[in-house]
C-alpha cells in the first residue's frame, strides 16, 4: 500500500470521517497479500473519499451470533458478507473440524435458502471444504434449514452450513455452522472457528466442476428430500384433516418442506399463496420487502386476497425464506385474522401434544419440554399441569434447546419452542422447524374445529387454568460504526443503574446472566448468584405478590443491530375466575410498561 494512501486514510481519521476501527481494518486488507485481489478497489474508493462507504465495509468483523455470521452484503471487507467472509468462514470452520481431531477426511452437508448470492455462497463454501480434504454433499438447489439439519445426522456429517439470513432485509445473507450433532455450533466449538477465521490468510479452493466430476462435492436432493419429510410426516398425531387454510412462503423454500409435508400428510383444504409462491430474495410482493413472519404486515396481502375470493381460510399459516420458523394467524369471530405470537402458539402445542400422550396412556412424568429464558412462562404452566418436566433457564438460540436434547436424551423429549415462532418434536433434526408448528396447530385446530371451537378459544382456556399471560416485544436498532457502543451503553446502564420502576410498576430484582449475580433492587444488595447459563441476559422481575407480575428480558441481539426487550406480563382471574377482567389488566400494564421503557431508553441514547 502507498504512502500516498495510508495518508489519505490517517487524514479521514484524524478529521473524524472513519472509526479507528475501519481504519485498522482498512490497513489490514491493504497489508494482505491474500487480500491482494481488493486492493485496487480499496485505493479507488479512498481516491474517490467514499469514507462513508468505507466506514460502512470496515468497521468491524462480522461476529458468530446466535445464529452464526450474518449482516449485509457486500463488494469486499470485514463488516459485509461477501466472497472472502464466507470464504473465511469456511475455511476457519474447516480448520477448527482438524483441530477437533478429525485430522483427515471428515464430511460436510451444505445448502442454502433463496437469497440472493445464496447459492453462489453455498458453491464457495464447498470448494473451500473439498480443498480440506472434506468430501462435500451439496444440495441441487435451495432447501429449508431443518432439512439441512436433517441430513448433518442422516449422512453422518462432521460438519454442516446452511447459508441463509433468516428473516432479514433482501441486502443481507450469512453463514450458519453445524456440528455433527445436526445443531447450530456452540462452545467451545464457535470459538476455535472462530479464531481459526481471524487467523485466515490464503484460503485454499478448488474448482467447482472438476471437484463435482471427481466425487469430491457430491450434489444430493430429491433421495434426501424424501426422507426428511417422511420424517416429519411421522410426527403426527390425528387424522382429522377438516380445516382450510392459505400458506405462504414469503418468497422462501417453504414449499419445499412445509407445502409438502402438508400435502403428504392430506390436508387437501391447505391452499399456497400464489403472490408469495414464486422463489425470489428481493421478496417482491412482501410487505417492506421482510419477510419475518412474526410481523402482522406480512400477511396482509393473503388477508386481501382471501377478502376478495371469498376463501373460507381458517388460518393463514407463513414461514421465513428458510422455513424454520412459522407464523400463525387465526380468523375471528368478526370474520378478520387475529395473529397468534410464538408464545402462544408454543403454548397450544405444548397443551396438544402433552394431551395427546396422557390420552393415550404414555404420557411419563420422565416427559420433558424446553423453552428460553425469554419465552412465556405459560409453557412451564402448562406442563405442570400434566406432570412432565421443563428445562428453561437457557440462553436465547435454538442450539440450546438442540444441546438440552443431546444431554437428556430424545426418547422422553416432546416438545422445544422459543418466543420467535421456533417450535421442534421428534428426533430427526436439532433446529427449528416450521413444519413442526404447521403441522400441529393445524391438526390442533381441525380438532377444535370439530367441537365448534378455535385456537383463540383454546387459548383462553389455557388462561383461564393459568392466569392470563401477556407478552410482547421492543426492539431499539442502532446502526453503523457507533451502533454497537450505543448497545453496549445501554446494557451497561441497566446492569449498573438499573431502573426500579416503569410506569407505575417497581421493580425489586434484577439477574444478570453475564455477571452471574441476582441483585436487590433499589438496594443493589446480592440476593443470590446464577451458575448458568452465562449470557448478555437482563432479566427485572417486579414484586412476585403484585396483582400483574411483570418480567422484563434485555438483551443486544446476535444477529441483528440492535437491543431486544421481552415483557411478560401475568395475572391471576380475580372474582373467581374472570378472564376479561384479568386481560384488560395484564394488556393495561403491558402497555404502560412498554411506553415507559421505550422513552426511558430514547432518553439514554439521546444523553
């Protein structure tokens, strides 16, 4: 790199107009040898004084998350998914499977969602893979994220990656990486790759075609296919197939698993959603163009197309481009669609499949249902009541819920879900899957149906034995090169200063998973310690003889920029049992909660 460059560069710093960060980063690109082939662009867009540019490529490296890599792409630099972070991400996860102990051979299974560049991705991942020595199968096309799971165990795979964002905005894309358990990676394996990736400098590859015509990268689907959707095919439990719904995709792989597990399964009155059906990463017909199914806005085309073909849909059903989570909505009795959050859907399966065991005689009090930290309290409820166990104190992210099965055994596991519309049963994979919560809630509802019934009636049956439960979420974004230092700010001042009250509700205890400690609140007296989990995780708990119980869950999120609030609001049926007095209590405080924190926060970041 010329001096002329690195000047220009210390220049931009010192007048403020790039981070200290993309500056390091910058140098470091233009010292590699490796990073040869990004020189020539770094040096035109420094010569063009693009520093916004330039701050927005190289402020940081992507992390490993909660689910792996993720973020924007881009033409080059640490801080976007482009060629050489994916290639960096393979590599290092190459490196750490020898450093594991496979020291030679091994195999990996590798797919992708429909992305854009998702396949292109998929295709670097498995030359870096095959110039390891790692013989590769890789799917003939996009496939959901579970069925990626599904064969890591299948196949006997060392290692898998599915590339995919989830449900993030078109410009982004990432990297997921699978351990040999069919699981997203954990520690320790998520950091030796990732010190294997910091450590990166030439990256080896070999080409696509002769690798393919060698045996090296072997492309699978349609045997595969089959057998993960047997898989889940054998997870029902009722034949009862008479309700009518639409489904939609979002422009994802979802009928490639769900649609057709469905379809298989007979539920003939389940319609796709033609607008949503045809595979795209822009998400053309999607609302805003995200297609996160846990937001209303999705379904307001399939809302209006059943309005004016007067479609009889019971339910709408949508899952994110790679068809691991499932969002639900529920016609009401005013004809319009109620949408059903993944607490309260994770909390019908719950009640169903617990039901559904102890009608047939084998339910055990060795039974056992898994959820988060930060997912309703209802779920536990719930298996209370039927005797079966539950293990909750777990970090948000499916692959605690995966490690969970790996250490209590499958054989008395029924039922996993997170308050992201994450639901899993069965033993044939260790992620998410949004055929699981399809196939459930539709024969749950079918058989409501039969007795003149809906899910919400359902729902507020469960309340009614359990107190009413109202949940919600706030997420507060903060973006670029300063966003991170406004998120870490913020969860410093709640771990350091932590409110005692919001609204008109005191808080009186706070437990910090990262610092392991409960603390008095306002005392800050220790009123006890936390072993584990160890997380970024703040939980504030309120008086326990309130006649509203309020949780609230704060944590930075591992995928996304930006600090996610979890409420829970819970209260008791009063007068012997009077389920609206209760809900206009508990949806009254929730609501006054969750304005008073949000301002709180706007004030913090404002400061």
């Amino acid at each position: 790199m010329s001096a002329e460059t690195i000047s220009k560069i210390d220049r931009a710093s010192s007048g403020g107009k790039l981070t200290t960060a993309t500056v390091q980063n910058i140098k470091a690109w233009l010292s590699k040898d490796c990073m040869s082939q990004y020189h020539a662009r770094i040096v035109e867009l420094v010569d063009a004084e693009q520093w916004g540019q330039l701050d927005e490529l190289f402020w940081t490296a992507i992390p490993f998350g909660t689910g792996g890599r993720r973020g924007p792409m881009g033409e080059l630099g640490p801080a976007s998914i482009n060629d050489r972070t994916i290639a960096e991400s393979a590599h290092g996860l190459a490196c750490y499977l020898r450093e594991s102990g496979v020291t030679e051979g091994g195999s990996a299974v590798i797919t992708c969602d429909t992305r854009n560049k998702s396949m292109h991705f998929a295709r670097l991942t498995a030359t870096t893979f095959a110039a390891h020595g790692i013989k590769v199968y890789l799917f003939e096309s996009h496939r959901a994220t579970p069925a990626l799971s599904f064969a890591v165990r299948k196949l006997g795979c060392d290692i898998g990656v599915m590339i995919s964002a989830s449900h993030n905005p078109p410009a982004d894309n990432g990297f997921k990486a699978y351990w040999s358990n069919g699981g997203q990676v954990i520690p320790p394996h998520d950091k030796g790759i990732i010190a294997q990736v910091e450590n990166a400098d030439l990256i080896p590859s070999v080409d696509y075609a002769e690798a393919v015509a060698s045996g090296r990268i072997e492309v699978v689907g349609a045997t595969l296919d089959a057998q993960y959707i047997d898989e889940a095919v054998a997870l029902s439990l009722s034949s009862n197939r008479d309700i009518s719904a639409v489904f939609t995709p979002l422009h994802g792989v979802g009928e490639t698993s769900i649609y057709r597990i469905l379809q298989q399964l007979g539920f003939d009155r389940v319609d796709i959603f033609e607008d949503h059906r045809q595979p795209n990463g822009n998400f053309p017909n999607v609302p805003n163009h995200l297609p996160n199914p846990e937001l209303p806005e999705v379904f307001d085309p399939v809302i209006d197309w059943i309005r004016e073909t007067k479609h009889d849909a019971d339910l709408i059903l949508a899952s994110d481009p790679d068809a691991d989570r499932l969002g639900v909505m529920v016609r009401n009795i005013e004809g319009g669609f109620t949408l059903i959050t993944g607490n309260q859907t994770g909390s019908l399966i719950t009640d169903y499949l617990l039901n559904k065991r102890r009608d047939a005689g084998t339910l055990s009090s060795d039974d056992y249902v898994i959820e988060t930290l930060v997912t309703t309290p209802l779920v536990k409820a719930v298996a209370d009541e039927y005797g079966a166990r539950t293990f909750n104190e777990l970090l948000v992210g499916f692959k605690w819920i995966a490690r969970t099965i790996e250490e209590n055994g499958a054989d008395h596991f029924v039922f996993g879900c997170e308050e992201s519309i994450g639901f899993l049963a069965g033993d044939y994979c260790r992620d998410k899957d949004g055929a699981v919560g399809a196939v459930f809630i539709l024969e749950l509802a079918a058989e409501l149906k039969a007795a003149g019934k809906t899910l919400l009636d359902h729902l507020d049956a469960l309340y009614t034995r359990h107190g009413y439960h109202a949940e919600g979420q706030k997420s507060i974004y903060c973006t670029g090169p300063t966003g991170k230092a406004k998120i870490d700010g913020l969860m410093q001042t709640l771990r350091e200063n932590p409110p005692a009250e919001f609204g008109s509700v005191r808080f009186v205890e706070v437990a910090d998973y990262a610092a392991g400690t409960r603390t008095d609140i306002p005392g800050g007296d220790s009123i006890g310690t936390i072993d584990e989990p160890s997380g970024d995780l703040l939980i504030y708990k309120s008086d326990p003889n309130s006649p509203v119980r309020v949780q609230i869950a704060g944590r930075p999120s591992g995928t996304e920029p930006k600090i996610k609030f979890y409420f829970f609001c819970q209260s008791d049926l009063p007068n012997g049992g009077d389920l609206n007095q209760a809900r206009v209590a508990g949806d009254c405080v929730m609501k006054e909660v969750q304005e008073a924190l949000s301002t709180w926060a706007n004030e913090q970041l404002d400061d």
